[in-house]
C-alpha cells in the first residue's frame, strides 16, 4: 500500500482509508495478542483495545521506522503494562505446569472422529500455554524473535530495548522453553510419556476444551507440515501456523470511532 498516503487519509477522517488501514494492521495485533495472552476472548479485546490506540495515535507515526514495527510497538506496550490475566495466575511457574501435565483422566485413549482436529488443538494450546510460564519481557521477545521472526535491531525498538539486550532475553527464553521441552514434552523428545492425544479426555473433562468453543485448530489460515516439530524449538511454534480472529474490528471500531469524531463519511 501506499502508506504514507493511506495514513494521511486517515488522518483527515476518511472512513475507507481507516478501515483498509484496520484490514491491515489487525492479524498482525492479533496473533501477537493470542500468542501472548493465550486466551482468545482476551485477545480479541485487546486487540480491539490496540486497535484503538493505533487509530487515535497515528499523528505521532513519523515514517522513521517501518508502519508494521510502529504497530507493533504500540500493540507490546499495551500487552506489557495489562494486569496480571488470568492465565498468568494459573500457571505460575513451570513447575506448576509440569506438575499439571503428569495428571492424566482415564480413558487415555480417544477414538473420536474428531480426534486428529482436537490433538491438533491440544498442541497448540499447549506449546502456547507454556509462553504463559515466562515472564512478560522474555515472552514477548520469544514471540517477536523465534515465531515472528524479527531481527534484534527490529526486536529491540519493538521492545524498547538493546540490540544486545533483545538477544540475550531470547537467548535465554529459548534455553528455558527447551529444558521444559526436552523434560516433558513427547514431541520434542520421545522418552517423555506426555502426548497431545493421550490428554485430549483431560483437557474435556477439565474444561481445557470445549468442542463447541475451540481455541485455535479451526481458527488457522496456514499450516505447516508437522515435521518441523520434531526438530527444533523454532519448529514447534512455526507449526501453528497464523491465527484468525472471530471478531467484526471494523464494524465496533468505526462505531467508536465516529463518536469520538475522529472518521468522516466519504
């Protein structure tokens, strides 16, 4: 797109150019959201939320960094500074995880039809859950460095930190994922007995997953072939693929939007 042009016409109130500007800009805040909130219905709100910041602060967007890393800062500083979700009280540490992934409800087997869809959202609420253990900056810079792929020079301004700085917490976040990995995980290594189907009845029964009401595994525009999992880190969280979001953001949006008389009619 034209970006210096779409944001100017945004600037001027033109509703055509706000919502192709929304078009754009929210998968991105999104799927940082989700990745990092784990919960959808939270992810959703704040992406609203960020939204609405992006939006109402785009006069103090001066071109001297890429409009996507702008976005992107916006979006991490409204996740750093929420209060405490409650996920994050729920999973603690990686004990208490690790601890939670030794209970097992019987049957262990599931015979379903929609198994394959289920153990599918068993592994990504899982993977992603693990995030949840990490403290909020070696979380964020896991997500912007290992599964969004961001250089440190990037990650670091995103983050508002150092080049250096973002490369030591992603250092370190991925050493912590890896250990928990390596001692509890079946995919990543084969002698632990914890596998995504064998928890399927426990996730139903604990409420985990609702089948009516999934998290992620019919909610994702790509996928990539499993087999990346069972060979790095970086693969297991690249195998999510990119998430899609249930809510109508322009709609609400241009209903706040005009109250505030920030956009105009054409």
């Amino acid at each position: 797109m034209d970006e210096r042009n779409v944001i100017n016409r945004c600037l001027e109130g033109d509703r055509q150019s706000l919502e192709k500007l929304i078009t754009i800009v929210q998968p991105l805040v999104f799927n940082l959201s989700l990745r990092f909130l784990w919960n959808r219905m939270d992810a959703e709100d704040a992406t609203q939320e960020i939204l609405i910041k992006i939006v109402t602060n785009l006069g103090k967007f001066d071109h001297r960094s890429k409009f996507n890393t702008w976005v992107y800062r916006v979006a991490t500083n409204y996740l750093i500074n929420q209060k405490q979700t409650k996920t994050e009280t729920i999973l603690t540490s990686f004990d208490v995880y690790a601890d939670d992934l030794k209970d097992f409800k019987a049957p262990l087997e599931y015979n379903l039809p929609d198994k394959m869809l289920l153990e599918k959202e068993m592994k990504i609420s899982c993977t992603l859950a693990m995030l949840q253990c990490l403290n909020r900056d070696l979380r964020l810079t896991f997500i912007l460095g290992s599964i969004l792929k961001l250089n440190s020079k990037i990650g670091s301004e995103i983050s508002n930190t150092t080049p250096e700085n973002f490369r030591k917490r992603l250092q370190q976040s991925r050493k912590i994922l890896s250990a928990f990995l390596k001692g509890n995980c079946g995919i990543y290594n084969p002698a632990n007995n914890c596998r995504c189907s064998k928890r399927i009845n426990t996730a139903l029964t604990c409420g985990r997953i609702e089948k009516s009401r999934l998290n992620f595994a019919d909610k994702i525009e790509s996928y990539t072939a499993e087999v990346e999992e069972l060979h790095s880190l970086s693969g297991i969280y690249k195998n999510h693929g990119s998430f899609k979001s249930e809510g109508s953001f322009i709609i609400e949006l241009n209903k706040i939007l005009a109250t505030k008389g920030i956009i105009r009619d054409n």
